[in-house]
C-alpha cells in the first residue's frame, strides 16, 4: 500500500542521496551498515526488555537503509548484486526484530504472545518468498494489503509505545499484523493462481487457411 508514496519519497531521498554519495560510501556499503545495525540493535536490546529504546536505535538503521537506492540512482551503480543484496538483508533484518521482540516477550513473561510474534516471523518470510517465487516463474506478484513497510511501521511504533509502558498497543499490533500478513499471502496465491489458470487455459484453434 505504501509503495503509491514511493515516487515522493524518492524525491525527498535523492539530496540525501547525493550528499551521502559524495562521502564515497556505496549503496551496498550503506546495506551491509543498516542490516547489521538493525540485527544488533534489535537482538541486542529487546531481549533485554528495552523495547522503546530498541525500537529508536533500529528505527534510525532502517531509515539508514534507506538511502542506499537513492544513491545508487544518483550514483549509477545499480546492479542485480545490489538488488540481490538490498532484498536478501531485508528478509535477515526483519527475521532479527521478529525474533528479538520474541526473546524479550518471553524474557517478560508474555508468552502469548511471543507466540504471535513468532508467526509474524513466519507469515512475513511467506508474504516476501510467494512474490520472490511467483516473479522467478514470470508471473506479477505486486499485491498486498501488508508488505514490508506496512509491517515496520506497525510493529515498530507498537514496540516503541509499549516500550513507554502503553498498555494493549503491542499486543494489539500483533495481531493485527498476523491477521494481515495471513489475508496478504492469501491474496498472492489468489493472484498467482489466477495467472497460472489462465496460462492452462486451452487455447482456440486457428484454423489453417485453405491452399
């Protein structure tokens, strides 16, 4: 759903782009920092139980992260590795908040829903593979109530607001991110399964001219 507001945030990136280019630091520089960053920060402080503060420290890799696309437009070092590179780390960062948010729920004693967390681990690795799957066989795979920016935002501000002590908003937001991440994998194999019944479809005959 955010992917409409792409093109305008690529315009404010772009400067920012530029400017971060001039320091010499390349777009994978930039993926390998944000990545590590993320993945330290939230399996280093939300086991701890430091959910707000966690929450700040990843929020501030991620919008790191962001920038490298801008400069590599900027830059002119686009290139399938990058690509490769850029959506490959997206997976492992988002895997790292999932679980860190996990260990310190269980740390809290919030079993429950640690569980919950758990399977938006899951339904998000499922929601990006069944795009990755569907575009290596040539099918359109862009639909989705929940993609990645979505599920950020939504288990970032809960975490960061529970963090601050407010109560039910985690809780919540995990569900909520678990009942979307399930209607989106349900709304990919929908949309494959459409272009895949419609390539078996048998085609009408033409019939040969008469010599």
């Amino acid at each position: 759903m955010l992917n409409k507001l792409r093109p305008a945030l690529g315009r404010v990136l772009t400067p920012i782009g530029q400017a971060v280019a001039r320091t010499g630091v390349s777009p994978n520089m930039i993926t390998v920092i944000g990545t590590v960053g993320v993945v330290a920060s939230a399996l280093g402080l939300y086991p701890l139980g430091e959910f707000f503060w966690g929450t700040v420290v990843i929020t501030a890799f991620v919008l790191f992260d962001m920038l490298d696309g801008a400069v590599a437009r900027v830059t002119g070092k686009i290139s399938k590795w990058g690509a490769f590179l850029d959506s490959t780390s997206d997976r492992v960062a988002d895997a790292a908040i999932f679980a860190g948010l996990m260990a310190g729920l269980l740390d809290a004693d919030r079993r429950p829903l640690a569980y919950v967390a758990l399977y938006c681990l899951v339904a998000g690795v499922v929601v990006s593979y069944a795009k990755a799957r569907a575009e290596g066989l040539g099918y359109t795979c862009d639909v989705g109530i929940a993609e990645r920016s979505e599920r950020l935002i939504i288990v970032l501000v809960a975490a960061g607001l529970d963090g601050l002590g407010v109560p039910y908003v985690l809780a919540g937001a995990l569900w909520l991110l678990a009942a979307l991440s399930t209607f989106t994998v349900g709304q990919r194999f929908l949309a494959v399964r459409r272009q895949a019944l419609a390539d078996d479809a048998p085609r009408p005959r033409v019939p040969e001219p008469r010599p």
